[in-house]
C-alpha cells in the first residue's frame, strides 16, 4: 500500500519526548462538504491546519494516512490488515498508536484488531468524531487531544492503558467490548457489559482494575490470516425456515452469527431447530449472541434456549456481535479444525467476553 507520511513538527525536541502514530484512514473527523452537501474524507494534511494546537504538543507524532481515506462504512478485511501491519511494522519505534477511523465501523475494527495483534503492549486508541473538524461545534479536538494524551500516559514507565480501545467523547472503553449506540449526539460509543477503562474530566481518571495489564516478557505477534465467510443472522418473529435453509445454504459459508434473542432464546419448534441442525451438521458452526446489548447468552436458563444447546450452537456469552463476527472472521482465518475453533469461541482472545 502507498500510505502518506507526515512528519509534525511540534515542539517535541528531546529524545525522552513520547512519541505516537496517527494512523488516518478516514471518517467523518476528516471530512468535507462536496458540492453535492455530502461528506466526502480529505487529506490529514488539511486535518492538521485545523488544529493549530497539535503542534504545541511535547509529544513526537507521525501521520500515516491511508492512500484514499475512507468512510468506515467501506471498511475490508483487506484494511484490517492494513492497520495491524502498520501498528506491527512501527511497534518498537513508537510508544502508542492513534487510529483515526470513521464512527460507522469503528467497534469492528477495534476488536477485530484487539485479536490480531497478539501480545500487545502498548495503547492503540481508536476515534473518531461525529461532526468534521472543521466545523464549529465538532468534537474531533477534544477526541483526538485526549486520545493523544491517552497513548501516551504512562506510570513507572509503563503504558497505562496497554490495548486496542476506543476514546469517544470522555469515555475510554475497551475496543472490542464497544458498540455503536448514538448517530446523532456526542455520546456514540456505550460498552454495556463492561466498565469505562478511563473518563475525562478535568483529569483522565483511569480505572486501573479494569485495564489489561502490562505484560512485557509478551511480545508482539501479528496474527493476519482472516477468514470472511461469515454472516450475521439477526432472529425476528416471522422468520421462516426458508429464509433459514436458504442463508445456511450459501456456498462456502463457514460460520454464522445468530443474533437471539433475551438471554439467548430462539423458536423452539421443530422447524428451527431441524433447519439449524442441518446447517451443523454440514459444517456450520453457529455462534449465538444476544439481541440485547447487556446481559449474557445463557443457553439452557429457558427452554427455549436449552435446544440450542442440545444441537451444537455455541455460546457467545456477553460478546457484542461486533466482536462475535470479527472473533469468528479471526479464528476461522487461524484453524480449519472446526471443534479447535468452537472451543476457542468460548474463551476470551483479548477481554472480549466474560466466562
Ligand atoms: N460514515 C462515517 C464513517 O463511519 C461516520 C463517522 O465517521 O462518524 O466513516
């Protein structure tokens, strides 16, 4: 890939100064109105203009931008393994990484990135803004300041916050336990089923217990064999075994996300549950996540949910499905042994389900 360099020069002199990547790859923080009145990404170049301010950062900050930013809506595998090449190849020259990505897909790629990146030690902090730079009222400053701050806050020597997150307007939460919740305000990023890891105020109050910890006899892996041919199949009243027969039935789908309902209930007629069997039994391997943002998957707590359990669908615990469907996108990339990869579904990679 032909990714752009830019150099800051901000007021970073001495080489004890902290040092971060930015990587840019698009999103409504870098956007501009076109003739049209819709947002179109421009070039970072343009970004850094408009916060003056960054230039008077004791911090020594590299740009990497992505050659065509994007709007996150258009984000690949391809891109996933863009960032993590470039958090890899940079790791040892950096002390955190900043990953400028649009709101739209921001959960996916942070938790697709929290497996990818194995052993990580540093902070790698995805954001994003709801409202472009330029605008008079956009929460980007404030987002990417603290984010900053944030990659490179260290007690002892040690990176306080050493793992893939997600900083959106003063909450600090874990990428791979975020979700998307608001369009319209500020607050676009909730993590139900697990605490802040920091919010800003006056001070970025850090909650210490609930931050991975810094390991480093680990070292970094970069894990990039992914596997795309999954699908997501959110449960409705109404659905019908056709439309079930016929989604198991794509050619060489390998692994689906249900999405349940309540703590992990499904129809529990005869219909269903044939027409999953089915789908397992060619191979399939079927991993159910609830509907509900918080709470857990419990199969078996209801009848309703004890069939599943009794057919072979596994359960996602308290995943998100953004984190479900990138965790299977990642260990089906890892292992064709399909009962390897059911059993490792249940365990947590990176933080990202509570057994
Ligand atoms: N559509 C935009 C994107 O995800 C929205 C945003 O950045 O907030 O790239």
């Amino acid at each position: 890939m032909n990714y752009k360099i830019v150099r800051l020069n901000t007021r970073a002199k001495t080489s004890k100064t902290s040092s971060v990547l930015i990587i840019y790859t698009g999103g409504t923080l870098g956007m501009a109105y076109d003739e049209s009145g819709a947002l179109v990404p421009f070039n970072f170049g343009q970004i850094l203009e408009k916060i003056p301010i960054i230039n008077n950062l004791d911090v020594a900050i590299t740009v990497i931008s992505f050659p065509s930013p994007i709007d996150s809506s258009n984000v690949s595998v391809l891109h996933w393994k863009d960032m993590a090449y470039i958090i890899y190849e940079n790791y040892d020259s950096y002390d955190g990484f900043v990953v400028l990505h649009g709101t739209d897909t921001m959960a996916y790629s942070a938790s697709m990135l929290s497996y990818m990146l194995k052993g990580l030690n540093k902070p790698v902090i995805f954001t994003g803004a709801q409202l472009p730079i330029s605008a008079l009222r956009s929460d980007a400053r404030e987002n990417l300041m603290s984010s900053l701050e944030i990659a490179t806050a260290k007690i002892d020597d040690k990176p306080i916050v050493p793992e893939v997150c997600i900083f959106f307007n003063h909450l600090l939460l874990r990428g791979n336990r975020s979700k998307k919740v608001q369009s319209v305000h500020f607050d676009a990023f909730e993590s139900e089923n697990y605490s802040p890891l920091a919010e800003s105020g006056i001070v970025i109050d850090y909650q210490l217990a609930a931050i991975r910890p810094y390991e480093p006899s680990k070292k970094l892996k970069l894990l990039n064999e992914l596997d795309n041919r999954v699908m997501v199949l959110k449960l409705f009243p109404g659905i019908t075994d056709k439309i079930m027969d016929a989604c198991f039935a794509i050619p060489d789908l390998r692994g689906v996300v249900l999405e349940t309902y309540g703590s992990g209930n499904s129809p529990s007629e005869s219909w269903f549950m044939k027409s999953l069997e089915r789908a397992i039994a060619k191979g399939l391997i079927i991993l159910n996540v609830s509907q509900c943002n918080g709470g857990r998957v419990i199969q078996g707590r209801y009848e309703t949910s004890r069939e599943l359990l009794n057919v072979g669908v596994v359960s996602g615990a308290d995943m998100t499905t953004e984190a479900a469907v990138t965790k299977l996108m990642f260990l089906l990339g890892q292992s064709k042994d399909r009962e390897e990869i059911r059993r490792k579904l249940t365990i947590p990679i990176a933080g990202e389900m509570t057994t």
